[in-house]
C-alpha cells in the first residue's frame, strides 16, 4: 500500500472522506453529543489569496502537513485527460533547486512520510512529520508549488510511469474498466465523464507542454490551501505559512465554464466484456447536490438520499444485505448502496451487486430497485432511523484518532466551499432528516429517466488467446 | 495483491507510551496503554489459531471459524440467541464495531466502542464477549458463506496479481501451512465441527489481550475479564501442538505463466526469517534501503524513477513464527518483464553481495528514527504495536529501545545478515503474463 502512490483515488461521483464514512458502518449512538476537541480548527488567508488552515492535536508531537489545490480531473479538457493526475507525480520531479527525486529524499530525512492523491475535484500533497520539521516541508513543498521543473526525458519516463498505473489499476481490472465505462456513459457534457487517469490514447499523446501549461494555470495562491493538523500553535503556524507560501505572487484564478449536465432523456444502458467469472451489475441515478448547508429543497433531498442510503446499506444486516443476500433463493452475493451527497460536480446515487450463483444481472436489478421501491410504498421504520444517525454520531468521535483523516476532512470541506465545521453540522442536519422525507425521495429519484445501467458480461479466458500486443504508439 | 509489505512494521516508541501488563488468575495476558484523551477504547484479543493451524486438505479453516463467529450467537444464561442480522443491528445500535479474522499465525478479535457512557461500554463488552464465546454455528449460513466465498474464489483467480501470488506461495512454502491454498475444494471439506474444534482451542489461558483507550488499570482487567468470561473457564492450557518450519529452498525455480493481460505480474524471493530472530533491527534497516523504505528505495530509484518500468516495485520480509517469505514485487508491460526482472534482480545481488553505502544508512536512520513518532501517533496504531509486542513477548520497554536499536545497526550488520538470510542464487520467480 505504501508504493501504491501519487494515487489517483478515483470513485463514481465526487471522492470525499466524508460521504465515504457516511456510507462506510462506522458507529455511534444518538443520545450523547460528540465531545468536541479542545482547540478548533481556525482559517486564515494570505495577502495573495492562499487559504490556511489549522487544527490543534497535541496528542503526540506529529504534524501533518497538505496543499490542497481545487483543481481535479473535471477541469481538463477534451485531448487531455489524465494531466491532472500526470502533474501531480511530476511535482515530484524537480524545481529550480531540486534535482529529480531529491524532494522525497528530503523528505524522507526529516523523518517524514509522503504522497500525494488526485480525484476528480481535488489534488493534494502531503507530508507527516515530526512537529519540530514543519517548518522545513513546508518550504519544501511551497518551492515545489511556486517553481516545479522538469526536463521533457524526465516527463517521459513519468508518463511511462503513469501508463503502468493505468494498466495495473484500471486494464487489468474488470471491475475499474466497468465503473470508468458507466462514468463515460453517465455523463455527456459534465467532465465527470472522463477517468481521473486519464484515456490511454491520451496519456500516448500528452506533452510535457500540456502538463506545464495545467500547472500554470491552475496551481495558483488563490485555489490553494495549506492544511496543518498536528500539534502545533495556529499563530505560529500563520506565521511560517507567510514566511514560505506569503511571497507567491498572486495571480488571476482562471474563469471555470460550468459545462452542466443536461436533463437525461431516457435510461440508458452500457455492457463491459471482459474476462472475470462473475457478473457485476451497477444502476447509477443522477441526484440533486447539496451544494450549501442552508436547507434548500435540492439540499434537503440530497441528505434524504443519504439517508436512505445508508438505511439500505449502512450497516452489516440493513436493508439490502437481508432481502437480497440473505436465505436460500438468494439473488445476490453482494449488494450495495451510496449517495454522491456533494461535490463540484453532478452526483449519483448508486446501487450495485454481485449476483448470486444461478442468478441473472436482470434479477438482481429488479432486486435492487425493488428494496427503493419498498421505501418508497411503505416507509423506513424509526429504529432504522435512530440506527443510522447513532452510528454518525460515534464516527465523529472515532475520526479524531487519525491525525491524517482531520486534515483530509478539513481540506476536503475547503475544496467544495463549505466551512469547517460543516461535518459536525451536517451530522445536525441529517439527524433531523424524518421517515417521511426518505420515503418521499425513494419515490421521487428512481425512475428510468435519470437511470444508467452498466453490467460486467463476464468471459471465459481463452487459453489460446495471445497476450496483447502493446501497439507501437506506447513504446517510446 | 501480492503486495507483501511486512506485517510487523508497526514498531516504535515514545518515552510517554507506559505500557502496563499483567496476568489475570485465567493466565490471560492483558497489555494496556491508557490513552485519556478521546472517550473511546480499542482492544484485540489474539490466540494461537491462525491459518498455520489448518490442515493441508482443510485450508481456510480459521478464516472461515472466524467469519462464522459473527455470524450468530446462542442462547445462554437467560440472554435470547442473536442471528447475523440481528447481531448488526445491536452494533449499530451502539455505535461500535467488532471484528473476528485469521492471519497466518493469529486469530485475532477487535473491538472499538465509546467510553461514555458506562453502560453503553458494559453492553458492547458483554456482546463482544458473546461472539467470542457462544457462536451459534447456524448450517444454512455456512452453507451460504461457503457458496460465495468460493465464487469469490474463483473470481479472484481470474486476476493476473492472484494467480501470481498463489503460484509464488506454493513455490515459496511448498508443503508449509504458511503457503497453503484455500480453494474451493478445501472449503467443501471444512465442517461446522471442525471450527467447533477450532473455537474449542480459544482459552482464557492462551488469551493476549491488547487495550489503548479511555481506561484506567482497574477497568482494563474488568473489561478483559468480561470479554472472556463466555470462554470455558478453568481449563488448563496444554501446550499445543508445535508447526513445523519453513524448510529452505535447495534449487531455484523459475516459473512462467501465460496470461492475457496488459500487464506481467513478477515476484520473486525466498523464505526469510523468523520474528525472533536476532538480526531483526539490520534486516528491517536493510530492507528499508533495499525496497521497503518507498520512493527513496534503490529499487524504486532503479526500477520505476530511473528506467519508469512499473509503478509499484518493493521488496519486503513478512516475518512471523516461521519465516515468513522475503519478496519482491513488481507489474509492468507484459514485454518489459524480462528487463524489468533483469534490473530488480541485479539490485538484488548487489544488494546482498555489497551491501549499503555509508550515505544510504544514514539516510534510512534519519527517516526510521525520525519518523518513529509517526509510528504511535493514534490509538489505532498504538493498538497494533502493542498486539505485537505481546503476540512475540517483545520486553515491555521496546518502544522505548526502538530508535537506539535502529541507530545501532551498522554496514557490516547489514551485509552479514542479508548475506546469512538471502541466498539470490536460489531464489523463486513467479511472471504471470506476457509470452509463455
């Protein structure tokens, strides 16, 4: 795990830790409020636009150090996808002062741990360290934000890199190259189309121009933000951030074309063949977005949805575990549920499953809209209910053990424009979601219209089959 | 993924980390870490029934003990059995989560729950100590779980990275239980009885219990006593019946497998050596410059940075009771993999034959040891260090010694060790993909 890095996390809808231990079983119980830690995070902004945010941990002399950019996938564009993910490991790869390979040897002698991820709405770097070195990462990576550079052999031998990633997590896999296909037959106009890694064809055909010219772009004060979780002083803090990030000129963020999702006529439906022995099937409706935490009716429904998802999926024995993976005419080996809730783009509520030996793709897509439909007729129950928001409220206690997931949240939380203790308030907000505002979404989302269906057909292996040729474009 | 990274990398220490331990009347060991600041507790209760316990034709068996202990318990004591769902409600309800698996060596149970308040401590306790010790071993769900995890199975064995690994663990192992294989066929032979007889192996007396979290001394012994109390109490424990070791390899074996994939998955190594051995800190400081230490490694400088040939390339010890594989891993383009092969190997050698520089040392001390807090620095990870120390009866003051032991190390331990431990004339290779 440690070398699966400069990772691309890629997931349908928007990669956010949050909706992610939303949907994950993590616990809780409903009547207690969660304590909240001794020091809050606070925020301060640079004369050149740079955000900075703190959070106090002092339970052990580490810190955690990110850049935080609000610049993913979604804003490549056509020709050019994966550059996002490819300037993100280039940043690896020198600047004016570093040779290639000496930022991480730097690193490493302080005693740190590095990496960096990109998604679909974010790309981030980090370093963990002991406290007493924060100083020192963060002139390191403020060098690398404000001078990156490489030479066009460096970027080559990088894109080969990348290209190995691709194949590793995503040609080989029939599971990745089913959800990158029902991404790209999701959406039509949203950049949410494209894969965080980007189309082979494309990477064969990236520049190191282009990459220089994404990182020109975009790697500007005003759409970054630095995020330092540890056991440190906020002032102080402030303080280094001005002396290392202060002195970046700032620069004009460029304008962003929103390239909306058009209404979806109709269902639609798209087939994966590829060699596996079992079936997958994945149902992904298109939903509102929560896109503040003021109610609003979108809003208002987007946390329904959560809710429902996580009364269908939530826990080990919910909903769709007992009526479709359970008893001796089961019709799945698997089944499961989430909501997209947020992001900078359009997001999705998926349902999707294993079928069960001697079951078809077909039964298990009925099955699953089925238990909606169920929700939708008769309602949730009120322990289902108290269950799920019980189970939110423990998890708020439970995250402030990683020292690493407080700075993933509070950079997350940044990249989307909500405020820092947005978390907490949106556990408020779900709990007061009713039984009758899941049942009414329930009825209301999962029609045809905004419904696309992609199932894996599994294929024997032939045994005679020759691997494959690498074409001739990839060999350079 | 064969990403064998070694299991018992979580070592550190922090002069502030007090571990206390004691031993109850049961003979049940009990290592705690009172951690103040969040209102919540994390615990692994570990025994000696891992996988190396399952017989050849029975593979599977403890992973298959451990995932059915969740799946229900008995009535017992006046309190109603509780079937799966059930069982996942009343987690829920609490806001807490449990956990049964099998490792190589261990079985392990783990529990996280809120502090505060008491009561709700005392109900996740009692219904962890449930599971523990009264599944109720329902036949249709086994029957159930058997028929997915073989399709499981078998899907995974559609997979490039699997079939490498497997290949490469039969190769590695040959009849060590380290490498056997559960398949299909061996879950069709395993009974409700079998892990009936495995649970039955599960006393007080062989309980190592681990807790990190919001309790005093006082608590600790109470709650690690509840845990057990649903075990058969005042049994003495036998010792049990000793595992073999792994035999070292006599001749080297190269094995290719065709496969149709965009990708050549490579493994290659040898046996390599036991937790207790007293060569640890040189070999944990060696692989660390070798293929452990991530992208400062020379295999990662040689393999991906300077000739950009896969994305992930490691090497990496996996030492247990019995000595656990050393590996190195890699994919790449099924028609790189010879030369891919070619340079990992080569660093191999040199590795062995010449050992680090003086440079390369220094520069993994100042990592390890600067570092080393990044090792204690949540319950969670606190929790696994000191599983660790208890499961291989580490001295209680090892954190503390961690870092001057890493110091400590020199080239020629280095050298002499990875010359004694690794022989890279006899190693096995494992390439699935590419031309046959």
């Amino acid at each position: 795990m440690l070398l699966a890095s400069r990772a691309a996390p890629r997931r349908l809808g928007a990669a956010l830790a949050l909706a992610a231990a939303l949907g994950a079983a993590a616990p809780a119980s409903a009547q207690r409020p969660a304590p909240t830690p001794d020091t809050a995070a606070q925020q301060f902004t640079l004369g050149n636009g740079l955000s900075v945010i703190v959070q106090p941990d002092h339970r052990a002399p580490v810190a955690v150090h990110m850049l935080w950019l609000r610049v993913g996938a979604m804003d490549e564009v056509d020709g050019t996808s994966g550059v996002a993910h490819v300037l993100e490991h280039l940043m690896f790869k020198g600047t004016d002062k570093l040779q290639p390979g000496e930022f991480s040897r730097r690193v490493a002698a302080l005693g740190g741990r590095e990496n960096a991820f990109t998604s679909m709405d974010y790309t981030g770097y980090y370093q963990q360290v002991p406290a007493a070195r924060l100083a020192e990462v963060m002139a390191l990576e403020a060098d690398r934000f404000a001078h990156n550079r490489y030479s066009d052999e460096e970027f080559a031998k990088e894109l080969d890199v990348v290209k190995e990633e691709r194949r590793l997590r995503t040609d080989d896999n029939p599971r990745a190259l089913l959800g990158e296909q029902h991404r790209a037959a999701t959406f039509t106009a949203s950049p949410y189309r494209r894969p965080v890694v980007g189309w082979m064809g494309d990477l064969d055909a990236l520049t190191a121009q282009d990459a220089r010219a994404f990182y020109q772009r975009w790697y500007v004060p005003a759409n970054a933000t630095v995020v330092v979780v540890g056991d440190v002083d906020p002032q102080a803090v402030l303080k280094l951030a001005q002396q290392h990030y202060g002195g970046i000129p700032a620069r004009a963020l460029p304008v962003r074309k929103p390239r909306p999702e058009p209404p979806q006529p109709g269902l639609r439906r798209v087939q994966v063949k590829a060699p596996a022995e079992q079936a997958v099937v994945s149902l992904a409706f298109k939903v509102p977005s929560m896109e503040s935490l003021a109610p609003s009716p979108g809003s208002d429904d987007a946390l329904a949805l959560t809710v429902l998802s996580a009364v269908l999926d939530g826990y080990s024995g919910a909903r769709l575990d007992r009526a479709l993976t359970q008893g001796a005419d089961r019709v799945a080996d698997s089944a499961h549920a989430s909501n997209g809730l947020y992001g900078r783009g359009p997001q999705l509520f998926v349902l999707s499953g294993v079928p069960a030996p001697g079951k078809t793709p077909a039964q298990l897509e009925a099955a699953l809209r089925e238990q909606v439909a169920r929700v939708a007729r008769e309602g949730v129950n009120e322990a289902e209910l108290a269950r799920v928001k019980t189970q939110w409220i423990a998890s708020q206690v439970y995250k402030r053990d990683s020292v690493m997931g407080q700075a993933q949240e509070l950079g997350s939380l940044w990249v989307q424009g909500l405020p820092l203790d947005a978390d907490a308030r949106l556990i408020e907000r779900l709990r007061q979601v009713t039984a009758a505002q899941v049942q009414r979404v329930a009825g209301q989302y999962f029609g045809d219209d905004q419904l696309t269906i992609a199932t894996l057909d599994p294929q024997p292996r032939d045994p005679q089959a020759k691997p494959r040729a690498a074409p001739a474009a990839l060999r350079h | 993924m064969a990403l064998t990274v070694p299991t018992f990398v979580g070592h550190s220490a922090h002069a502030a980390t007090a571990i206390q331990h004691w031993t109850q009347p049961s003979g049940a060991q009990i290592y705690l870490v009172q951690s103040p600041a969040i209102p919540m507790l994390d615990v692994q209760v570990d025994f000696d029934a891992g996988g190396r316990r399952d017989p050849a034709d029975k593979a599977g068996l403890a992973d298959v003990t451990a995932l059915m202990m969740g799946k229900g318990v008995a009535a017992r004591d006046g309190r109603p059995a509780l079937d799966e769902n059930q069982l996942g409600e009343a987690w829920a309800d609490l806001g807490a989560g449990f956990g049964a698996n099998a490792g190589s060596d261990r079985m392990s149970f783990t529990l996280r729950t809120l502090t505060q308040p008491p009561e709700l401590l005392q109900k996740a306790v009692e219904l962890a100590a449930r599971e523990i010790g009264e599944p109720s071993w329902p036949e249709a769900v086994w029957r159930r779980e058997r028929e997915r995890l073989s399709a499981a199975l078998r899907e995974a064995r559609t997979r490039p990275g699997t079939l490498a690994a497997l290949a490469y663990d039969h190769a590695v192992y040959r009849q060590h239980p380290y490498g056997q294989e559960t398949s299909p066929e061996t879950l069709a032979r395993i009974s409700l009885d079998d892990m009936r007889a495995r649970h039955a192996t599960l006393l007080p007396c062989r309980a190592k219990l681990s807790l990190v979290g919001a309790v005093d001394r006082a608590q600790a012994d109470a709650l690690a006593t509840a845990l057990l109390a649903r075990l058969p109490q005042g049994q003495s424990c036998a010792p049990l019946p000793a595992v073999p070791e792994v035999t070292p390899l006599a001749a080297p074996l190269d094995e290719r497998i065709a496969f149709p994939s965009a990708q050549a998955h490579v493994l290659f190594g040898q046996p390599g050596y036991k937790r207790e051995d007293p060569d640890f800190f040189p070999l944990l400081v060696g692989n660390h410059i070798l293929g452990g230490g991530g992208f400062t490694s020379r295999l990662t400088e040689q393999v991906r940075e300077k000739r950009g040939l896969s994305y992930s390339v490691y090497s990496g010890f996996s030492p247990g009771l019995h000595a656990g594989a050393f590996t190195v891993g890699l994919q790449t383009r099924a028609d790189q993999a010879d030369e891919a092969l070619r340079v990992a190997r080569q660093v191999v050698r040199d590795f062995v034959a010449q050992g680090p520089t003086e440079a390369e040392l220094k520069a993994a001390k100042d990592n390890l040891v600067g570092s080393f807090p990044l090792r204690l620095d949540s319950n969670r990870k606190l929790l696994g260090n000191v599983a660790n120390i208890a499961w291989h009866d580490l001295p209680l003051d090892y954190l503390d010694r961690w870092t001057a032991r890493v110091d400590a190390v020199t080239l020629p331990d280095i050298r002499r060790a990875f010359q004694r431990v690794l022989q890279p004339e006899r190693m096995v290779t494992v390439v699935v993909g590419g031309a046959p």
